[in-house]
C-alpha cells in the first residue's frame, strides 16, 4: 500500500488585517466612553461648585442679619429680588454688598431676605421672628435643559 504524501499545514502567525480592525474599533469605542464620562464629570462639577458658592453666600447674609443686632429685628434687612436701591444705612450697605457678590459669583445670581411668621409657607415679609434667605442663579451649563431646571433656587430659615 503506498501513501500518499501531505504537505504540513504551515503554521499561521501573528494577527490578520480583519483582527486589527476590529481591535482599533473596540479600543476606539472604549476611548470615546471615556471621553463622555469626562464631560459629564465637568458639568457636575461645575453645578456642584455654583450650589456651594449659593449656600456659602446665603449663610454669609444669616450672619450677617445676626451680626445687626436690632436692626434684624426691625425689618430692615428684608429685601426682594431684583434692583436694590441702597441708602447709607448699616443694613442697606450689607444687602448692598451681598447682592454685589451674589451677581459676581453667580450666574444671573440674585438674593432676598425676609421675616416671616411661618417659615414652612413663606409668603409676604410679615416681620415675623424667622428669617427666609433665598439665593438664586441660572445653571445655564447645558443648552438641553428647559428653563424651569436652569433657574435653581436655594433657601435658608433661620431664627433671630
């Protein structure tokens, strides 16, 4: 009986043209979820640093209000949002500066002080014994967002 001669199958070494394109594909793929991750890590990091300067602020104008003395008492801190018009007086010069800071560290920054009786249903300064200190901004960090999540708003209560 006489055989046939085969010739070995040579070995095949190294990678195929197809197998490194699929490798660039996966690693690219990879590479762009970092980069998603990245830009979102920003964005928090940016909404939460405006919401620390917010509180930062607010509890500035509490100690503030506390530091008056008599004048907190009087109402003569209790001002709304939008335009101050400022005399001379102590209380006048501290909204003054507060509401300066507010629109310099803020986006859109704005802030209002009042005493009320009720601090869960805040409404018209009253000259009640609590005070409502509210601080708000734009967080205008992503144009997808609707105008009601951009405008943040944050309040502290607080007792003479």
């Amino acid at each position: 009986m006489t055989r046939l001669k085969t010739q070995p199958r040579a070995r095949q070494r190294g990678f195929s043209l197809i197998e490194a394109l699929i490798a660039m594909v996966v690693l690219s793929l990879g590479l762009l979820g970092l980069a998603g991750l990245q830009v979102s890590s920003l964005k928090f990091n940016q909404t939460a640093q405006l919401r620390s300067k917010a509180v930062t602020l607010a509890y500035d104008m509490q100690e503030r209000v506390r530091a008056s003395g008599q004048n907190a008492t009087n109402g003569d801190f209790n001002v709304g949002f939008g335009a101050f018009t400022s005399t001379t007086t102590f209380p006048d010069e501290q909204i003054t500066d507060w509401k300066a800071r507010l629109a310099a560290q803020l986006p859109l920054g704005d802030g209002s002080v009042c005493t009320v009786s009720n601090p869960a249903a805040p409404g018209a300064c009253d000259g009640g014994p609590f005070f409502v200190i509210s601080v708000r901004w734009n967080e205008a960090n992503d144009a997808g967002l609707n105008a009601a999540r951009q405008a943040q708003t944050i309040q502290i209560v607080s007792r003479e």
